[in-house]
C-alpha cells in the first residue's frame, strides 16, 4: 500500500516539471500584471485595442545582447512604439535565481541600452512566462487589438548570438506587425524561438 502515495508523488513530481502549453496564434493571449521597475501594474488589458509586442529578455544572455548590441531591438522598439505599438520587456527570470535583476537594475540597463520599450515588467515569479510557455530570450509574441495572439516565436531567423548577423535577418515580428497593421493575413505565425533558456 505504501508504495501508491509514492507513485503518486512520483507522478506529481514529474507533472509539475512539465513546462505549460506554449500560447499559440490564434488563440487569446493569456492575461497577466506584472509589476514594472517602479513597482507600478501593468495589465496586458491595459492595451486592449493596441497591437502589443511581448519581449522575453534578461540581460544575461549573449542572445538578447546581440539584439541590443546591434540596436535591433531598440530599433524595433522605436520604429513600432511610434506606430502606436505597446512594447513590453518582460524579464521572467525567478527572484531567487543567480541571474534575476530588480526592478532598478532592470530599468538602469534598459536605460544604458537606449531602449524604448513601453515599459520593463519584473515577473520575478515566472507565472507571465509559464502562462505564454516563453522557452527563450528573446522569445517574442505580438497580440492584436482583439487580444488574439497573431505571433509567436524567434525574433528573426538568424539563430546566432553574433550581434553581425542581426543586419540583413528576416525579422519576423517586423513582417508579423507590418502585415497586420495592414489588414493582411500574418504569413509566418509560428516559429520556433531561439536563445538562451528562460531562467525558471
């Protein structure tokens, strides 16, 4: 008899190291708050009625660094925040971990980046990046005005950390936002992320 509860807690141990479902296009994004470096909420259904761009990031990584040291990713962030796109920098590394940076450390390398997101959300408890199952930084998603996901996945398809190979990349969220926002049809929905892990 003793050894059904420990099956079971078997069961349960391996159940909870499953990763949650990726969110998918075509499916509504899962909602979240998230506090931002200044400890302020923000909700997803802030920017109902916006197109909005979700970047997993953390600084650590070489693969977000070469997005920042090429200024690809501030590039994007410019480019689209003036088309009246939110962009959100989300930073889902657990508050325990080695690698998780505060709400002030967060805003100081943003800031050192000349980035120019909407706002750096602090999801010190994973549940953001579980929820959207985000493997990878970066690891973006683009929702449009309904709060349908319409992307999902690598930011370009240059899979290097070589901040060189950002240049001439097909960016996917650039096509995935230019399509949209012109009541067309995204053409590449779904790809599959790369970088380094999500730190959980």
């Amino acid at each position: 008899m003793r050894l059904l509860p420990t099956a079971l807690s078997a069961c349960f141990a391996l159940a909870c190291a499953f990763p949650a479902p990726a969110a998918v296009p075509g499916a509504a994004a899962p909602g979240f708050t998230i506090a931002d470096t200044a400890g302020r909420p923000v909700s997803l259904a802030d920017y109902r009625g916006r197109y909005v761009v979700l970047e997993w990031t953390n600084p650590e990584c070489p693969f977000v660094q070469k997005h920042y040291v090429s200024r690809n990713m501030q590039g994007l962030q410019k480019e689209w925040g003036a088309k009246d796109v939110v962009w959100l920098s989300i930073n889902s590394t657990r508050a325990t971990h080695s690698e998780f940076k505060s709400g002030d450390e967060m805003a100081r390398w943003m800031s050192a980046q000349g980035g120019e997101p909407k706002a750096t959300l602090i999801d010190g408890t994973s549940g953001a990046g579980r929820a959207y199952g985000a493997k990878t930084t970066p690891h973006m998603f683009v929702v449009d005005p309904t709060g349908k996901l319409i992307y999902a996945g690598a930011i370009d398809d240059r899979r290097s950390a070589n901040p060189a190979d950002a240049k001439g990349a097909n960016n996917y969220v650039r096509a995935a936002l230019t399509e949209a926002t012109a009541g067309k049809p995204v053409s590449v929905a779904s790809t599959a992320p790369y970088g380094c892990s999500v730190k959980y």
